[in-house]
C-alpha cells in the first residue's frame, strides 16, 4: 500500500512525500525534510487515535486512514549523569 504523506510543521513549510508504509519510514522522511537536529527519528513517538505507532508495524496495519493525521511528539534523552546524581 503506497499513500501520500504531508508533513506540516508551524515553523516549516509543508512538505510532500511518498512513504512506505512501515512507521519507521515515515519517521525517517519526517527527519529527512525537518532536519535531523530538529526531528531525530530516534526521538520520534507518532501517535494515530491516541496510539503510539510501533516502528515494525506499518500505517496499514494502525488503520491509518488517507487525509487523517499523525501526531508527533519527540522523546528527550536524559543524560546519565543528570540520572544519576
């Protein structure tokens, strides 16, 4: 199944692409046009109905639906030394 993904980010101008299906592809386009300092794909969580959305599984899969929307939000990383005093 091949759909068409807009990203659309406040600070950015929309963007356009053609996906796999796999939510780990779609991770990695949202990195590609955003900006790997901006939206690592390591970071992403993308949530559909209140669902986050498992890398291994495909939009298919999650019942995204075409013209629905994904909602992204970035994990932050703690560092171990902050953690741990």
């Amino acid at each position: 199944m091949l759909l068409e993904f807009v990203s659309k980010v406040l600070q950015q101008p929309t963007h356009c692409s053609a996906l796999l299906v796999q939510v780990a592809g779609v991770k990695r386009i949202i990195e590609t046009n955003q900006g790997q300092s901006v939206y690592p794909a390591d970071s992403q969580l993308l949530i559909y109905q209140g669902k986050i959305l498992k890398d291994d599984t495909t939009l298919e899969s999650n019942k995204v639906a075409e013209n629905s929307f994904l909602v992204i939000m970035l994990s932050k990383v703690l560092d171990a030394m902050v953690c741990c005093s």
